[in-house]
C-alpha cells in the first residue's frame, strides 16, 4: 500500500492504481489516489513526488478518518 497526502484537503490518501496515458510529449504516468475523505482524483505521478509517498506494509492497520478500521 502506498500512501500521500490528499492533494485537496491534505488527509490521507492511498494510491490505488497507476497507469499510463498517451501526450503530445510522450506517455505520462498517472496515479488514481483515493483520500480517507472520499476525495477521488487521479493525476501525473510528478505531482505525488512532490508531496511524497510513504510505502506501508501488508497488514498494517486501515484507516477511516481518525479512527481505526479492524
């Protein structure tokens, strides 16, 4: 699991798909990021380098909100 800061609201938010697109420039990568607020957005992987990820192993607790989800 892969994790960042929402680009919208700042909670945080897990990568849950990347791919590539086509541009002009060349292929793009793209990530689908979904925050624990329910904000949805998918954008160019350039921008999370930015804000940084944090990787989070298997079987570390979820979260919604503040809370933990069992």
């Amino acid at each position: 699991m892969e994790l960042t800061p929402c680009p919208e609201c700042h909670a945080p938010a897990e990568i849950v798909g990347r791919e590539v697109w086509s541009s002009t420039d060349g292929p793009v990568e793209h990530a689908r990021v979904r925050c624990v607020r329910r904000h949805f957005f998918c954008l160019p992987t350039e921008r999370l380098r930015r804000q940084g990820v944090t990787r989070v192993a298997a079987g570390a607790p979820e979260v919604d909100g503040d809370r933990e989800v069992a």
